[in-house]
C-alpha cells in the first residue's frame, strides 16, 4: 500500500479528473478500503481541499468550490494571476502549451471561490489581448466549461452557427478540445444529427452543462486531431482565383499549366484562372511566374495578396533591402480591377 502522503495526491489528482466518484470505485483504484478511503478524504478536508461527500450505497465524493482556495503555494492574488494568464495561454496559438492551459485551467476554475472568479472575470472583460498572426479568438470563459464537460462527460447543450450562417441549439456528448491552426475545435457526438461533428468554438456561444452524465462513444478516427483535420479536408471549397499575368503565354502556361487555365491577351499580357484550395496556394503560383500580376478576384484573394506583400516588405526592410514602390498606374500584387 501507498504511503499516508503520496496516496493522498494521488487521491487529489483523481478528484481533479471527474467531477463525480463512486466511493467504491474510487477505493478500488487507490487500492483502499472504504473506511481509509474516508480519512485520506478528512486529511485533504484538513489541507483545505473542499471535498463533498454523498452517503449510502451510491454515494461517492467530489472535489468542490470551497469559501477560500485551498492552501496550495499561491494566494489570493496569484490565483487570480494564475487563471487569467491560463486564459491568455489558451489562446497562443503555441503548440502544446494552449491545450494544457486549458486543462489547467479547469482545475484552477473549479476549487476558486466566487468572489475570486468574479475578479477573474473582470480583468477578461476590461482589458484587451493580441494575438500574432490571423484567425477568429475563441473564448477562455466557453474553453474552460467545455473543457470540464469533456472531463466529466456531461452533455452540454449550446448555441451554434454553422458556416452557412445559420443558428441552431445542438446537444452534444462532448469528447476531446483540438487546437488546429490558431483555430479551436471541440469533436462531440451531436445527438440532434445523431452522428461525429466538430465545432469551431468561435461559432458557440452559451454552452450550459446539462447535468446529464454519459458513457463515452467510440471515435471513428485514430484521435479528435485526426478527426477534425478529415472533416476539414472534406469541407474545404475550392477557390477560384482570376489574375492578369504580364508575362509571355508561353512562360505562363509553362508554370500554370497544370493548375489553371491560361487565355493569351494579344497586350503581352494573359489572363488566368486558378482553382485551389485557398487563395495562398494561387499567389504561390502567380508568384511563380516571375512577372508583375493584378488579381481580379475573389476580395478574399485580394486581401490575402495584400498581406503577403506587407510581409515581404518587411522582411526586405529587416534586411536593408530597398522595396519597390508600385506608381498610381501600377497595379501590382493585391490590386484588384
């Protein structure tokens, strides 16, 4: 049997990864009987653990909100520092740290107090945060109670629009939280279409646990990562980008060939049309061709010309390199007849 004090963090530690235990089946995974089971609660209870208990035969514990945090190595202040700096992290963009900082985050969120979550709160609804590079923010208030209801494998019920722009309520069994591309995902099996979907949580708002516990669903896909990257392959629209190249015909379908249609001018000049994915993936191509080019359309392909110059213009700068300036006439990279 484990000693008196590594078995009472590990007692901690299961407290913190379901909302709810039996009592006998906490027992068995810690190896105890149910009456050392009711001590190891007492002494948590002794360190200021807000631990809950529910007697009789289905009776079991949680971990709680308490009237003061829980004597761990921060105060008040720290606590408060603490969750909105997780909030921030949630949302970084960086590999690794933005998932863990959201499953820390619940954890801190459970055992805090009202009065320092409304503090919390506040700083979140004062202050502004930025971000490097594009794509929608998702809320640090609506990743946390997703992120506890994968935990405790609660049905949540949410407000949601779809790409299409219409509204819906969905009621989901929440399984996994996946950061792909600066955009967050939640994977749920959606009990109104009866079938796997991802949701962007930039397109959730009002996300309510239910209460209602559920056992767990088979994923059909390696893991959620896997799941949400088919679903966006699978969704992904096509885009078809329209230029005018100045560039000899010949030069042009040479590089373009495979991918877009060329049309010769008689002005030196040709005009193409390019399908791809994104508009990125044409700029790559236009740019390719080694001449000056005007995109026609879609806006979309436009803006993103546009910062893709800006970023080149800088790098150029960062080197000493002089940029060339494009006269009233020239209608260069981004421009749009």
């Amino acid at each position: 049997m484990a000693s008196t004090g590594s078995r009472a963090l590990q007692l901690l530690s299961l407290l913190q990864t379901h909302r709810y235990w039996p009592g006998q089946e906490l027992a068995e995974r810690l190896g105890v009987s149910p009456r050392t089971l009711r001590r190891d609660v007492e002494r948590l209870r002794d360190l200021g653990y807000p631990v809950d208990a529910t007697r009789g035969v289905a009776g079991g514990y949680q971990l709680a909100a308490g009237a003061s945090l829980p004597p761990l190595v921060v105060d008040d202040d720290e606590a408060v520092a603490l969750a909105v700096g997780l909030r921030t992290a949630a949302q970084s963009g960086i590999a690794g740290v933005d998932e863990a900082s959201v499953r820390a985050l619940a954890k801190v969120v459970q055992v805090m107090p009202p009065q320092l979550r409304r503090r919390v709160d506040a700083l979140r609804t004062t202050t502004l945060s930025t971000t490097f590079g594009p794509g929608p923010t998702a809320d640090a208030g609506v990743l946390t109670v997703l992120a506890q209801a994968c935990r405790d494998e609660e049905r949540l019920d949410f407000a949601y629009v779809a790409r299409d722009g219409q509204a819906s309520t969905r009621t989901v069994e929440p399984h996994r939280l996946v950061s792909i591309e600066r955009r967050w995902y939640l994977v749920a099996y959606d009990l109104t279409r009866f079938d796997w979907r991802s949701f962007r949580l930039d397109r959730i708002a009002e996300p309510r646990p239910t209460g209602t516990r559920f056992r767990p669903r088979t994923l059909p896909a390696e893991d959620a990562a896997e799941y949400v990257r088919e679903s966006l392959h699978s969704a992904v629209e096509p885009m078809v980008v329209e230029a005018i190249v100045e560039a000899p015909h010949d030069r042009v379908l040479d590089v373009l060939g495979r991918w877009a249609t060329v049309e010769e001018r008689g002005d030196g000049t040709c005009f193409v049309r390019i399908t791809a994915d994104s508009a990125e993936w044409a700029l790559f191509g236009l740019a390719a061709v080694d001449g000056p080019f005007r995109i026609v359309g879609p806006e979309e392909a436009v803006v993103a010309a546009a910062d893709w110059g800006e970023r080149f213009t800088r790098s150029a700068a960062a080197l000493g390199i002089e940029a060339a300036t494009a006269g009233p006439d020239d209608h260069a990279l981004g421009s749009k007849g």
